[in-house]
C-alpha cells in the first residue's frame, strides 16, 4: 500500500506545471504562448528571463528528486525508488493538469537521477553540457545526450537493474518528447539556446 501511495505521490508532484506558474504568478505570462509553448526551464529563459528559468529548473529538479528520496526511504519494495522516479517524469510529461500534455522531462529526470546517483546525474549533466554548448548550440541535443549517457552511469554507479530500467524507459521518453526538435534539427530550424544565437552548426 505504501509503494502504491509513494507512486500516486510521484505523479501527482511531477504533474505540477511549475513552469506555468512561475510564469502566470511571477510575471503575467503563460508560458504556453511564448517561445516554443513547452513548459520546460529553456522555454522560460526564452519568455521569462534568467530568474524565471532558474526557478523553473530548480522545481522541476525538485519534484523529481523529493519522491525519490521519500521512496527510498519509507517504500517497501526493492524498486519503489525507480518506479517513483519514472512516475516523477510522466507527471510532468503528461500532466493531467494539462490535458494530459507537459513538458519534455529534462530537468524532472536529472532531479530524480540525482536522488537515485549523485555520481550518475553528473555524468548526465556532462552529456548535456557537451551536446548543447560544445558540440551544438542546441539544448535538445544536450537533453537527448544526457538522457541517453544517464543509462550506462546509474548501471554503473547504481549495479541496480530496475535503476538501470527507469534510465532506459527515460531517456526513450526524452527522445520522444523532442521529436518536434528532431524535425527541426534535422530541417536546420532549430532554435539554439538564447544566448548561444549566431554560433549556429555549419550546414554540410
């Protein structure tokens, strides 16, 4: 019954559209109708400022991270905190609050991951850093890398299969969340991260 409860929690905190209330609360803007219309940390920096991105990311982090951390701790099951985790991003993902849509789970997914491996979201973030500011100026790619090199880290890290699981399921998740993004990067439409504009990919 805990765990049962604990997963229910899990969806119900991600389901929270921070992004949207941060924006409507704090600066009289609905981030749906700005920039990309995605409720995510990099559509707030785009429509809400530095301040409002950052705060964003951190309650998106947050809600992932909190029923992570509650799991571990009160769940019975040997893999509630995996299970909480996942439910953590499908709240935001498709969050019944907006009619079962959300956001692409980035930043819910790296709370959550630091719950479960501190060692294993560093190696994520690393991911993000090289595909969005190294390798492209686009944080799509960024968050595809990260989701993907997030795998082989909890594996490693965690030696926990069902850890192992939640990484797999996620980072298809994420993939398929930017499928929009895919179709521009791949029509060379993509819009770069705010302050990376200009420093665009040579098209072959």
């Amino acid at each position: 019954m805990a765990d049962a409860l604990l997963t229910l929690f899990a969806f119900a905190l991600g389901s929270i559209p921070f992004g949207l209330i941060v924006g409507r609360l704090f600066f009289s803007t609905d981030i749906r109708a700005q920039g990309s219309g995605n409720i995510g940390a990099m559509n707030a920096l785009r429509s809400l400022g530095k301040r409002g991105a950052i705060a964003v990311l951190l309650l998106d982090a947050a809600k992932g991270a909190l029923p992570v951390f509650l799991a571990a701790h009160f769940g019975e099951g040997a893999a509630i905190a995996s299970i909480a985790a996942l439910a953590a991003v499908l709240g935001h993902c498709f969050s019944p609050w907006l009619g079962f849509n959300g956001g692409k789970g980035v930043a819910t997914m790296l709370g959550a991951t630091l719950a479960l491996s501190p060692a294993a979201v560093g190696v994520a973030i690393v991911g993000w850093l090289l595909g969005a500011l190294v390798l492209t100026p686009y944080s799509s790619v960024g968050s595809m890398l990260a989701g993907i090199l997030a795998i082989p880290a909890l594996c490693f890290f965690t030696r926990s299969a069902w850890d192992t699981l939640y990484g797999a399921v996620v980072a298809l998740l994420v993939i398929y969340r930017h499928s929009e993004n895919i179709e521009r990067l791949r029509r060379g439409t993509e819009n770069p991260i705010p302050f990376l504009k200009g420093r665009g990919v040579p098209k072959k």
